[in-house]
C-alpha cells in the first residue's frame, strides 16, 4: 500500500502585541483622550464655546497620536524623527572625519556614531579557543561574535531542514534563560569573492611536479571561478550585560571575560544541529577586518591578501572608515554608499522554511547586501507575562464593536494559541530584522533600493528606509552587539504615550 507524502511544514503565529488602548491607540493616548472628553463635557456647564473650542484643541492635540501610516507610524513619531534629525544635521552629528584630519587628535579611525566608544578586547572560552568581546560602556554591555560556516540547503532532504529549524527554535529559545544575555542578532552578509582564498589553497596544495594538464586546469579554474561567484558569512552576536541582575554593579571587562567564556562551549556546540556548521568564535583581528570591510568594502582584496601572507591584522582602532556623512535617505561610507531597511511587518499566515531564501541570495543589482536578525529574548516568567497581556488586550479589542468581528476573532485565537505554546515550555522572544544593501556609487542606489522592495515581498515581509537613522541602523546591522532601543534619545513615556 502506497504512503501519500507528507506535507511540507509550515511555520507562523509571528503576533506584534496588541495595545490595550482604544481602537488602536496606546494606553497614553486612551488616557489622554478620556481625560479631554471628560474636560469637555464639564467645560458645557460653564459654555458652550468654550466647550467647542477645547473639543478642537482635544482633537489637535490626539490627531498626532491616531493617525499612523502603511508601516504603522504615528504622525508623531515621524515629527520626532523629523526634528531629531534637524538637531543633527544643524550640530554637524551627521558628519564624521577619523584619521590625521579628523578631530580625534589621535589620528585613529575608530568606529563612528553609536560604537564610538566601543573597546575591543579578546580572552580565551573554556576550549582554549580565543575569543574577540566588544565592551560598550554607555549601556554596559559585552558582546561576543560567532562564525559559522553554514551548510545551505541544497540537495538537503525537507526532513533534515525540518529538524535545523527545530534545533533552531530550541537554540533561540534556551537564549532566554542564559544568564545575562540582553540580545542576539544573525547576521548573513553576501558580497564578490575576490579569488585570493581560492588561489592561496591551489598555491597551497599544487605539487611541484605535477602533470602540465592538470596545472593548465588548475589555471582556468583561478581565472574563471571567481567572476560571478560571491562570498556568503554569516555571523551569530549575542550581547550580555555587565550587571548580574537589574540594580546591581556592573562587573569588570575581566569578569565579564571570565562568565562569557565559560558559557561559548555550550552556546557553540548547541549550533551543530542547527545547519550552521562549523561554529567558532571571532577573534579580534577577524572581527576588526570584518567591520573594516563593511565600512569600506574596497580593501575587501588587501585584507585578504594581508591574511593569506600571515600579516599582523588590524586593530580596533583601524576598524572604523576615515569619512563617512549621513543623509535623510543613505549613508556615504569612505567610497561606498548603504541603504538600510527595517522590517516593519513579520510574515503573515503560515510560511516555509525556505521564505527568506531569496532575500539572502547574492544579488546583482547589489555589491553587498546584509541580512541581520535582531532578537530580544524574554525571560520564562516574562514572556508568560507579555502572552497574557496580549490575550487580555486582544480580548477587549475583539468586546469594543461587532464591526470587524472576523479579523478580532483570528487575533483572540492566534493570541490564546501563543499563551498555550507559551504553557507548554516554548519560548517567547522579540524579533527584527534590518536589510542593508551596500554599493561603489551613488548612481546604483535606485537599482539597489528596487531590488530590495522587489525581493521583499517575496519574503513576506514589509520593510522601509529607516529614514534619518542610516548611521546608526548601519551600525545595528554589523555584529556589534548593539541594542537600539537603548541608544534612542526619545524618553520612554514619551515612546508609551506613542
């Protein structure tokens, strides 16, 4: 008797938790829009125009607050963005020179904008293996870089990938209970290969009497694999903080060493079942040569040549480009140019496991593009705590009005879904992702920005230009450590009240 095949697995339930204020609007803005009815209604004892006229002022002052965009901005927050973004262009914050021009008076070139105060230093994990750990002191936070060396699924069976993704799942969520850990973030970068890798191991292992044949091959290959063909590395950050626990001091670069360390062994062999392969940590020369390259891509070759030749590597304080100006819709990095895209909308409905293939692969249209995954892992007794809200406010959404009643329904049944798994042991984590497409000119940027709102969709996915922001989501983007939502200068009741 003949077994029908099984269906491929499909994967979903990517909720953004809903607001417990009124038809949308925050808790803040519900309150404030409670208190100036009510402030209205008392105000037609004393008079009616008055009444009408601070009924005007209310709806002034909460347009602000209600109306969002297609990516769900507030026009609020588009003003904050607006005028943080005059602020900085009007104090030169968008400009930056490094070296014996700059301003530095040490003629480095440190990392700019959000990393500028970064210090790299390297310690050994428990195998022995050194490891590269960035401090930054403004947040107090460590962290440490893993490369891997994915497999890819080509001529993979669909069981095998169904069995990475779950290994992949149980990876991220044990990050939760990792003790100190603030952020993770996958990053899968795609640029040309050079050939200097492909060429150093043929140099390597090509015997001095070997047949004329085989040599004349050997040389076609090197001049012909390289053109066309790109190079992919993916990066796994995680950053801890320096406090053991919220309120308490903050350890010493030594002991926060010491802690991530101890911790790199289990972290690194609990990624080999994931399809990452080969999981090691970076070492500081690997992890300021990859920055270096990121920022500017055309000594991509030299650093390479450098490294075959057993030269000595660079520093932190060489990582960072010797120019760079931000624009409202870019980033102008020594000869390069970036656009950075934010996900603004997870993948509705169930996807496969193969939905973000496209948006990794190298493109034409693109020199180097950039994939990063931000993740924000809660802790077991606050995600029980987040899945609960979310059912609650799901809930009183779906109780305000009968109309719409279809789509509340699927939201309170999506939410009470997340709040079993959440029951059974599955962990609960916030998830982003930025998109960064780096090019030689400014005239390959629409090429590069069509390819992206192309490749997107394809994705599943949503995304648009962080506006204002390019320096600092460029910076998010490389594997730094970075946790934006701690960089921002927009108080957090203010962000509530949004």
């Amino acid at each position: 008797m003949a077994v029908a095949d099984a269906a491929p697995r499909t994967y979903g339930n990517f909720r953004k938790p809903r607001t417990s204020g009124l038809r949308g609007l925050s808790l803040g803005a519900t309150l404030l829009l409670f208190a100036g009815l009510v402030a209205v209604v008392l105000t037609t004892l004393v008079s009616a125009y008055a009444a009408l006229a601070l009924g005007l002022v209310l709806v002034v002052a909460t347009a602000p607050l209600a109306v969002r965009d297609r990516h769900g901005r507030t026009l609020m927050q588009r003003g904050a963005v607006r005028l943080a973004w005059w602020r900085t262009t009007s104090a030169g914050g968008h400009l930056y020179r490094s070296g014996p021009t700059g301003r530095t008076g040490h003629g480095s070139c440190r990392l700019p904008g959000l990393a500028a105060e970064s210090v790299l230093t390297e310690a050994q994990d428990g195998y022995g293996r050194p490891f590269a750990m960035i401090t930054v002191p403004s947040t107090g936070h460590h962290a440490v870089v893993i490369s891997c060396d994915a497999d890819g699924a080509a001529l993979v069976d669909e069981q095998q990938v169904d069995t990475w993704v779950a290994h992949w799942g149980q990876w991220l969520s044990a990050l939760g209970a990792e003790p100190g850990l603030v952020a993770a973030s996958v990053s899968v970068e795609s640029a040309p290969d050079s050939g200097v890798r492909l060429q150093q191991e043929i140099i390597a292992n090509t015997a001095a009497d070997a047949p004329g044949l085989a040599t004349e091959m050997l040389r076609e290959v090197l001049a012909a694999y390289p053109a066309g063909s790109a190079q992919i590395a993916t990066r796994i950050t995680l950053t801890y903080s320096g406090a053991a626990r919220p309120g308490s001091p903050r350890r010493s670069v030594e002991d926060m060493a010491l802690h991530i360390g101890t911790r790199l062994p289990g972290l690194t062999a609990g990624l080999s079942m994931t399809g990452a392969g080969t999981a090691v940590p970076m070492t500081a020369t690997e992890l300021a040569e990859a920055v270096r390259v990121a920022y500017d891509p055309t000594v991509s070759t030299l650093v390479e040549e450098a490294r075959a030749a057993g030269g000595t590597g660079l520093t932190w304080d060489q990582a960072g480009p010797m120019a760079a100006q931000e624009s409202w819709d870019h980033y102008r990095h020594d000869g390069a140019y970036s656009i950075t895209w934010a996900m603004t909308e997870a993948p509705q409905g169930e996807v496969f496991s193969n939905v973000l293939t496209s948006l990794v692969q190298p493109n034409r249209d693109i020199a180097r593009k950039r994939i990063t995954l931000l993740y924000r892992p809660h802790s077991r007794a606050e995600g029980a705590r987040v899945v609960q809200q979310d059912y609650r406010n799901a809930l009183f959404n779906a109780q305000q009005s009968q109309i719409g009643q279809a789509r509340d329904d699927a939201e309170v049944s999506a939410a009470r879904r997340t709040t079993e798994e959440q029951a059974q042991g599955h962990g609960v984590i916030r998830f982003g992702m930025l998109v960064t497409a780096t090019v030689a000119s400014a005239a390959d940027l629409p090429r590069a920005a069509a390819a992206v709102d192309n490749l997107a969709p394809a994705a599943r996915i949503a995304v648009r230009p962080v506006y204002g922001s390019q320096a600092a989501a460029f910076a998010a983007a490389l594997p730094l450590g970075l946790v934006l939502p701690l960089h921002t200068a927009l108080p957090q009741t203010v962000r509530d009240v949004m």
